[in-house]
C-alpha cells in the first residue's frame, strides 16, 4: 500500500459515521441496490442492513457484495428484528414513508444515532414494519407522482442526515472505535492478505505510521505455509 493510499484510506476511515445506517426491506432490484450503497459510502455510513425477499435474495446479494469493500452489507432475515435491535442501541428508526402521521424529513434530527428504513420499490414500506419504527419520514412533492424512486429519497434523506452532522462536526474528528478502525483499515488496504487471515484465523499485524505491514511471526509462517503449499 503506497502512503498516498494509506492517507486516503484513514481519511476516510475518520469520517465514517458508526451511529448512521440503513435497512434496506425488500429493495430488490440491483441497480437500486448499488446506488443506495454508493450512497452510503458518500455520506460516510459503515453497515447497511437488507432484507430481502427470498425468490431474489441471490441475484440482490451479489450486487450488494460488489459494493462491500467500502461498506459493509449485512444480509437480514426480518426487518422488525433489526428495527428492534437498533432500537436497543438507542438507535431511532425512521421509515421513509408517506402516511398521515408522516413528517418532513428535514424535521428530524439526525445527529442522534438513526437509521433509515427503505420500503420494496412496488410497495414501499408495510404497514407492519410502519408501527414498530419510531417516525415515518416524508419528502415534500410538487408534481403528480407521489414519491421519489426508492435510491433517490436515499439519497435526498442521508445528504440531510450528513449535512446536520457536517455542521455540528461530526466529520472532523474519528469516531470508529480504535479496533474496527484497524480492522477495516487493514481489509481496505491489503484485501488479499486479510482473506487469507480470514480463512485461517490469524489475527490481522499491525501497520506502522506509513501504511506498511510490521513485522508478524503468525503473517509470516501463513505466507510460508501457503507458499509450499501452491
């Protein structure tokens, strides 16, 4: 890893915003898929939780794994379980969903920790998934359609979302606890390496202030090892 790399990679690492995610139920279609998770990335969100539905799980998933090597894509099997747990992190849960008790999104604060819920693109949010979140969260419309394209209200919510956090400071300093920092720090730098750690249980080395891989008994006699092997 150059420095010039290393120094991007911890710049980026040090806005990467732990208490701001999404939960993606049911948004199926790849190209939504990939353009929320871009999305995410842009704005500095860490995880993003999908359900999705059973019949397109495959196809979903595989779009969502191209987009991990900058934020982590977590496949769930129900929604109100991760709403609930977030919810008991203290986390609010606002649904982007138009309903009578609906606010503008603007009218939420989200330097509290919050994710954002995502609806299917045919159907949007359920009414079930609707009563257990803490707000449903509105965009203000001007034409005759009804609501934005599921990836573009993702868009328009977290850029509100980042510009709250980006005038009370939220950006400046790191907020990743010191061992996910390192742990990502390492994946996103030397993938290759970090698989092969994966794969056999060693523990990721520690780096030095220029971004290079200190000295590592356990890294060594792995690369060793699958040096014979091949």
């Amino acid at each position: 890893m150059t420095p010039e790399r290393y120094r991007r990679i911890c710049d980026t690492l040090d806005r990467r915003q732990p208490d701001l995610t999404v939960i993606m139920d049911g948004v199926h279609k790849p190209h939504n898929i990939a353009a929320i998770v871009r999305t995410c990335d842009a704005v500095g969100i860490l995880d993003v939780h999908a359900v999705l539905p059973k019949n397109r799980a495959r196809m979903a998933a595989g779009t969502a794994m191209g987009s991990q090597r900058w934020v982590q894509v977590h496949k769930r099997d129900e929604s109100t379980d991760v709403i609930r747990e977030l919810q008991g992190q203290g986390v609010q849960v606002l649904a982007a969903h138009l309903s009578d008790d609906a606010i503008p999104y603007r009218e939420v604060d989200y330097t509290r920790p919050t994710a954002l819920l995502l609806g299917t693109e045919k159907f949007g949010v359920s009414d079930e998934v609707a009563s257990v979140v803490d707000q449903n969260v509105t965009i203000p419309m001007m034409g005759m359609v009804e609501s934005f394209n599921v990836s573009v209200a993702a868009a328009i919510i977290l850029s509100e979302a980042c510009e709250q956090r980006r005038a009370k400071g939220f950006y400046d300093q790191p907020r990743v606890d010191a061992a996910r920092y390192h742990e990502l720090l390492f994946r996103w730098g030397y993938a290759r390496i970090a698989r092969l750690c994966d794969a056999h249980g060693v523990p990721y080395p520690e780096l030095d202030e220029e971004g290079q891989v200190k000295d590592s008994a356990a890294l060594t006699a792995l690369l060793q090892k699958t040096q014979t092997e091949s």
